[in-house]
C-alpha cells in the first residue's frame, strides 16, 4: 500500500482532532497515512512533491515514525507519539503510579474507573506510555507485544 | 545456567590469525579473550533521555554503569547489578538447601556414600553457605551480580527506547564519520539499525536519513528499532543497495554522508556469535569482497562532492577490508583516505597480505582487535570524496 502525504486541510483535521483530544497544537511535519489509519510523522527536510518521486522510484517502505491510529473514537497516540507529543498534551492524561504502570507495560487492562470514557494518555512520572482506553470500568491497553514487560522481567 | 561450547577455530582460520598477529603473545591473548562473552554495552537514546538522566534511573535499579568514553557520555557499559537486600541474601540461603534437598532426594544415597561421607559433603556445604550469608549480614555488603536474563533486552527503559544495546566497536564508523544535522545521509545495509539509530540521534532528528535493507527479515527488525528509538527523519527502503544507488542518482539525491557497513564474514563477532566458527570459510571471504567492491563503487557514485563515506565491517579479513579500499584507491582517484580518531585503542590498515601490496595510505584505516579494548574485532576506513 503507497504512503499518503496528507494535505493541509487533512492535517488540519488530524490536529483539530488531537487538540480536543489532548490539547495538541502543532503537529511539526509531514503527516503521513500507510495502511488502515496508521499515521506517520516525518519531520525530515522533503516536501509532498519529493515524497511522490519516492514512492515512484524507491518504493519506500516506512517514513517517518508510526505516532498513532485514527480510530472511530479518535486518534490513538502510540508510544512514541505520546512521547513526541508530550510537552503539548495538556489534558485527558492519566497519571499511574508504579505498580499500575508495572500492569500496563505487561500489557493488561486496569481496573479502574476514570470517570470518563474515551482515549487517555498514560502517564507515569517523567514516562509517557502510549495511550489507553477508558470504558466505565477499566483502561483498555493497546501496548504492543514488542514493547511489553513480561512479568518475569519485573525485577524490583 | 547453561553454558554453550564454544566451537573449535578452523585450522585455515587459525593460520590467517597467525599471519595478523605475529606475535605470539598477542595471538594467545586474541584467542583467550574470544573464550570470554562481551560487555554488556549500549548507548543511551538521547533522542528521548539524556545520558545523566538514564545513567541515574539505571543506578537506581542497582545497576553499575560504566561511562567507558570520556568525550561521549552516551556511551555506557552495566557491569552488574548490585544485591544488598536481606530478601536476596535470603534467598541466596534459600537456594542453597533447596539444591542440598535436591541432591539429597535424587542422588542414589548408597552408592554415594560408598564414595563419599555423604552426611558430611551436606554439612559442609550448609556451614559454608551460612558462613557466607552471615558474613554478608554482618558486614552488609553489597554483591555484584549479573543481570538475570532478560534485563538488559527488556527493561522498561529499553522497551521505552531510552537505550540501545549495542556493542561498543560497532559505534566506531558513526564515531568516525561524525554526521552533522541538517545532512542527507545513508545507511546503505542499515540493519538491525544500531548505526542508523546512532545518525538520528547525533542529527538530533534532523536533515534525512535513508535506511536501507535489502532481506524483508531484518528490514522488520530494523523497523521495530527506529519505531522503539523515535526516528523522525527517516525513510526505510528495501532494495539491493547497488539498484537504490542508481534510484538515487536518477533522483538527483545526492548524499552528504554514506555508510558501507558492509556484509561480512563477521569474523570479529566470534564472542557473541558462536555461529561463525562454523560458518567460517575462504570461499565466503573471496565472494563477499567482490560484492563489497561493487557497494563501495555505487555509494560513491552518489556521495556529494566534498562528501564523506565510512566503508566498514565486522572481520579481520584484509580481502574484505583493505583490499577493497585500496581497490578504491587505484580506480576512484577522487577518492582520498581520511584519518580516523577513535576513544579506543586501534591498529593502522595493512600494507601488505599474502602476496598482495597495498599502498601505505591505508595505514589510515583502523583495525580494531577484540583483545586491544575489551570489544568485538572491526574495521573501518573513512574516505572523503574531493572536489
């Protein structure tokens, strides 16, 4: 599937998006689509006319860095997009402590009630942890398997 | 913990050895040190951490880290894992009887004390472990072990991209190069992507870097790094790197800087890839040099005027190292040898292999010994194309 360089009315929807989300302002770089509403941030120094020449004559297979899914809720942050982001991300943040924290990199749900519903940023001191889904009862977790704790790997 | 074989070294691998290090000592303390696995080394990610900051969250897990390169504080080695709590100490005692039951349950009791005064062996044992444990109780002294398997790869501040395990010769060529934001750069066999996360973080996420791979398998793997690592300024292709060289100049891309890290018979991998030893042979050596060349002839053929190159791999095989940058000397006189400084300790480039000379300007380049610094062999020359 080619990459798709969004224009500037579709980035703009992308950021309104976040902005009511998060609190996100700017997105700084070129937003970009390859599969089921996977975005892309590349903020390397080549215009959309570049990017089509590319494509053409590299076929590339991945600009930039994957930083979050269009979901029919919204935009889901990924790990990295919430750590590109995380200077702008002003609200929807939820804050773990060690030992939630410890859960959600292994990749389970936790069991609590956020009081709201919708997508929130994880949040543990100084680490930003990608983005989770708040139902009345829990957090949905979307870690990646690539990137989870396995419990045996926890040493205190 | 189970500890694998190390294979035995092919005679004719032996006997190139012998030709490289003369010296007698020096080839014993080479072949000792290929007995003795490599320091777990690695590189903080200061695209998201700096090092003081992840230096800190480590030691605070009791690791000890070790800053090895004065001028790149990013570097850092983690020698061990400090254990001072009585819980451990406990189970250090705890583990010691679990194995006396075990032996005691499973070892046929009659015929070992024909051999041995088995009640004795036990008793033995027992005093020695609670002298050892009282002993550390009394003086409260912290023991220096290894990470338990697993740590290092998947700790979460691995699985959050804050470092990058990666073996310290292999951070020589970006060391040499010294890439500057704003520049295009590529990375001609980019994977794993251990150099390209390196570029990205000396660019600050800057200029563009094009990764290439041409095996789909390690493509998936160098993806996965630059995703964990948050490269922004990157573009991964998939193409033999001689066919994306001509893309490039039909494109007009012209880079800045290129990296040749090329394929290789990895002889200087020996201490983590026990692999080698068995795949090892002259055939591969000759058939990789040749493929090396044509590499080297297309990355040159696209670097920018007044441009850089680092042309490097992981053998000691002069065929594979000086021969193809003296092949470069002799057909590319726009190409010239730059000197290279490195933190560590490093030999100049060969003049002479076998029956082949070489010219004298290749003792610019830098062959990096595992026995020299404590690390993996390498080889890396820089060479600057003039105007």
């Amino acid at each position: 599937m080619p990459i798709k360089v969004f224009n500037k009315k579709e980035k703009e929807k992308i950021l309104k998006s976040l902005n009511e989300q998060f609190g996100i302002r700017e997105i700084s770089g070129l937003v970009l689509q390859r599969g089921e509403g996977r975005l892309f941030l590349f903020q390397g120094d080549f215009n959309t006319g570049q990017f089509f020449e590319f494509e053409k004559k590299l076929w590339l297979e991945r600009a930039g860095v994957y930083f979050g899914k269009i979901e029919k809720d919204g935009i889901r942050l990924s790990i990295e997009g919430s750590q590109i982001l995380k200077d702008q991300i002003t609200k929807n943040i939820f804050e773990l402590d060690e030992e939630q924290a410890e859960k959600w990199m292994c990749g389970q749900e936790l069991l609590i009630k956020v009081g709201q519903k919708g997508f929130i940023i994880m949040k543990c001191g100084e680490d930003f942890l990608g983005t989770g889904k708040a139902s009345e009862e829990k957090i949905g977790n979307y870690i990646p398997k690539n990137r989870r704790l396995k419990s045996r790997d926890v040493v205190r | 913990m189970k500890t694998k074989k190390i294979p035995e070294m092919k005679p004719a691998f032996l006997e190139r050895m012998k030709l490289l290090l003369p010296d007698e000592k020096d080839l014993q303390s080479y072949l000792d040190i290929l007995k003795v696995k490599p320091v777990k080394s690695f590189r903080c990610n200061t695209l998201k951490i700096s090092p003081e900051n992840l230096k800190k969250r480590l030691e605070a897990k009791r690791w000890k880290i070790f800053q090895p390169w004065e001028n790149y504080p990013e570097v850092m080695i983690v020698e061990g894992k400090y254990v001072r709590s009585c819980a451990q100490i406990d189970k250090l005692a705890t583990d010691s009887v679990k194995s006396l039951v075990e032996i005691n349950n499973t070892t046929n009791k009659k015929s070992l004390k024909e051999e041995l005064p088995f009640n004795k062996v036990l008793v033995k044992k027992s005093d020695s472990v609670d002298f050892e444990v009282n002993q550390l109780r009394a003086k409260g002294e912290q023991i220096l072990q290894d990470l338990e398997p697993g740590e290092f790869g998947r700790s979460l501040e691995h699985l959050l991209g804050y470092y990058y395990i990666q073996e310290l010769a292999s951070m020589l060529p970006i060391v040499a190069l010294k890439p500057n934001e704003d520049e295009i750069f590529l990375d001609l066999c980019a994977a794993p992507g251990s150099k390209t996360t390196q570029v990205v973080a000396e660019m600050k996420n800057t200029g563009n870097v094009f990764a290439n791979e041409v095996s789909l398998g390690r493509l998936r793997i160098l993806a996965s790094n630059l995703e964990r690592c948050g490269t922004t300024n990157t573009l991964i292709t998939k193409k033999d790197g001689i066919i994306l060289c001509k893309r490039f100049k039909e494109l007009g891309i012209f880079p800045d800087k290129i990296l040749v890290d090329a394929p290789c018979s990895g002889e200087g991998t020996l201490r983590s890839s026990y692999q080698t030893y068995l795949m090892w042979n002259e055939k591969t050596i000759k058939r990789l040099s040749k493929i090396q060349k044509k590499l080297v002839e297309s990355a040159i053929e696209i670097l920018k005027s007044g441009g850089e190159m680092i042309y490097s791999t992981c053998t000691h095989a002069p065929e594979e190292n000086e021969e193809v940058v003296n092949w470069v000397l002799e057909n590319f006189p726009e190409m010239k040898l730059e000197n290279i400084e490195l933190p560590i300790k490093t030999r100049p480039g060969l003049t002479k292999w076998q029956d082949k000379e070489f010219s004298s300007e290749l003792k610019k380049c830098a062959r990096v010994y595992p026995h020299d610094n404590d690390t993996e062999g390498f080889f890396v020359a820089k060479l600057k194309k003039c105007q």
